[in-house]
C-alpha cells in the first residue's frame, strides 16, 4: 500500500468517524424535540385540567349565587303579597265599615 492509498483510507476512515458523529448528533436533537414536545404536550394537558377544574368552580359558585338571589327574592316576594293582602283586607275591611255607617242609621 502506498502513501497515497494510505491518506485516502485515513481520510475515510475520518469521514465515517464524522458521519458517525452526526448521526448521532442528530439522533440526540431528535430524542430532545420528543422530549420537548412530550413536555409541551403534558404541560398543555394539565393547563387544560386546571382551566376545566376552574370553570367548574366557577360554574357551581354561579349556580349557588343564582339559587341565593332566587331564594332571597322569593322571600320577598311572598313577604311584600302577604303585606298587599294585609293592606286590602284592612282596606276591605275600612270600606265595609263605610258603607255599614252609611246604610245604617
């Protein structure tokens, strides 16, 4: 083998040695990215659990206020008719009274 056969085995031996390194460069940065986008990909799972939990919350805070503000307006409701018909009957009551006065002597 001569010199010149000598430096162009070395020189591919050195080229595959490089290859070699690049391909496994390029098997870590794949590794990475997959790691990376498994990562984003838990990350958005749990922020969408998190967001879901509170909208939830939210949701029965909002129905227990709607239920409050119902109860709490019923009550006065009820409250303000039985304090009408309290008002007629005594009004219905005065007008009786009138009119018993004026037909009888």
């Amino acid at each position: 083998m001569d010199v010149s056969s000598k430096v162009l085995n070395e020189l591919a031996q050195r080229e595959a040695a490089l290859d070699a390194q690049i391909e496994a460069a390029r098997e870590e940065a794949r590794q990475t990215v997959a790691a990376a986008e498994a990562q984003a990909a838990q990350i958005m799972r749990d922020a969408e659990a998190q967001a879901n939990a509170m909208q939830t919350r939210h949701d029965e805070q909002l129905s227990a206020e709607v239920t409050r503000i119902r109860e709490e307006s019923g009550a006065q409701a009820r409250a303000q008719a039985q304090a009408t018909r309290e008002q007629a009957g005594s009004k219905l009551g005065q007008a009786v009274e009138t009119i018993m006065r004026a037909v009888l002597p």
